[in-house]
C-alpha cells in the first residue's frame, strides 16, 4: 500500500512569530523555516507503517513556493521514497492545497494519507477534513495510535475532549496525526546525502487542473494587546474591595 504524506513548510516552532511592519502577513524574511510539527509525526507513522511491511512506498508531497524543496528533502531524509512539490507563488488555503492533494491521490491512487492535525502557522486544522471530503473517503482526525488490519479496516484511537475513542475505519482513508502518536526520528547525515538523490518532481497548480486563488483577503496580522502588569495590594481588605469594584469578568 502506498502512503501520500503532505508536509507543509512553516516557521520554525521555536521561533516567536512577529507581524510585518505594515500589519499584512507575519515577518518570515530570514527567518528559519522548518517541517509543521505534526506533519514530522505523521511521516514517523508512515516510516513505521513501511518498516513493519504495512506500507510499500511513501510519497511526500508540499504546496508553496520553491523553498519548500528544502522541507521535501527533509522528508526524503527521515525515510520518504519519492516527493512531490506543488510550486504555489503565495501561501495556500487549506481548501486550495485540500484539492490539489484530491488531483495527487487520483494520480498516485494511495491507500492512505497521513497528514497533520494542523499546520502551526494558520492553525487552521482544516485540510484533513476537506480532503476526505472531497474524496469520499472515511477520515480519523487527531489520531494517537494507528493500527492496520489486515483486511483493509484500521483502527484509530483518537484524542477527544472527554479522553480517547477508538474508531474502525475502511481504506482508502484520511487519517490526521497529533502529538502523542509517536516521537520522530532525526535524520540521519547518511540519510540527509541519500536523500539528495531521491527523485523530487515538480508540478504546478494547473498540471492538476486546480484554481489556487485565494478566496480569503487578510485584512491585517497584528500583535496581541500586552498584559498589564500585576498589583501587590497592601492587604486583604484591600484585595477584597478591588474584587468587588474593580475586577472585571472577561
Ligand atoms: P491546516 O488545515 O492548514 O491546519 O493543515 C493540516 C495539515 O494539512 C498539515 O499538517 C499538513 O499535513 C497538510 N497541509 C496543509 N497545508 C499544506 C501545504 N501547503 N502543503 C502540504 N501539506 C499541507
């Protein structure tokens, strides 16, 4: 069974986001740039599938600009077989990349996509979901444990608000992973050189017959308000008399 991993490129996590000057997008200039978290731990569960004969061959695959060639190469390093980068000029909305990952599964017809529960910039935690969708296909967001059956189900587990539910879902399947599924591998130096000879090919939006026009208009990315600073009360009258007329409910 072939899996498709879709890996988005994203500010690096340790790196605090900053708004541009002129407030129309977030500052990513020199900035280092690195795989979306949840999109390392959703190519970790495809590693392990393939490495316990679950899984035949992994395709990696991004949509955005040239640089996310960097983010691929990473992919091939951890144990992808092949990647494919979308070349997008400017940053793609989920229903956009959920569509051209629709036209890649008619291409590559897999068995299973793994992605992300969500990308760390936009937190949108959307393209799973449109996906399936659009495909027709069962899906299984926020996974913690995968396990394949033998007979084209798998079971789920999935971190809910009141603890765990396990479902049973039918392949072809979008499954979503979140932080506790696995711990990714680092890559390797011997893998970082082998992967450099991995095939990447390059598509565009139009080779799969995808409009990615944004149909979002961001109208501004500003910094949240800064926190008032704390005040020590003399004493506990005068705490109770600022509770009673001064604290607000927010
Ligand atoms: P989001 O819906 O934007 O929170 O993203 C959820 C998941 O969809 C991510 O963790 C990735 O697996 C995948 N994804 C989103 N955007 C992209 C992209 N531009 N290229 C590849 N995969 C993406």
């Amino acid at each position: 069974m072939k899996l498709l991993v879709p890996v988005k490129r994203v500010l690096d996590y340790n790196i605090k986001a900053r708004p541009k000057a002129d407030g129309s997008g977030v500052e990513l200039a020199g900035l280092k740039m690195s795989m979306n978290p949840f999109d390392e731990i959703a190519m970790e569960a495809a590693i392990r599938l393939k490495e316990a004969g679950q899984a035949t061959e992994i395709v990696a695959v991004s949509c955005g600009p040239a640089g996310n060639q960097e983010t691929l190469r990473t992919a091939l390093a951890l144990g992808a077989d092949r990647a494919i980068l979308v070349t997008c000029e400017a940053d793609v909305e989920p229903l956009a990349v959920a569509k051209l990952l629709q036209a890649l599964v008619a291409r590559e017809q897999p068995g299973l996509v793994l992605c992300g529960k969500q990308a760390i910039d936009d937190d949108a935690n959307q393209t799973g979901q449109m996906l399936a969708a659009l495909l027709g296909w069962a899906q299984a967001t926020f996974a913690s444990r995968i396990e394949l059956q033998g007979d084209g189900a798998a079971l789920v587990t999935r971190e809910i608000d009141g603890g765990l539910e396990t479902l049973s879902i039918r392949l072809p399947a979008v499954i979503t992973a979140d932080l506790r599924l696995n711990e990714p591998r680092y890559a390797t130096l011997p893998n970082i050189m082998k992967a450099k000879k991995k095939p990447l090919d390059t598509l565009a939006p139009a080779d799969l017959g995808v409009d990615t026009a944004p149909r979002l208009a961001l109208v501004q990315v500003s910094e949240p308000p800064e926190r008032q600073g704390g005040l020590i009360v003399p004493d506990v009258a005068a705490l109770v008399d600022k509770l009673k007329n001064e604290a607000k409910v927010i």
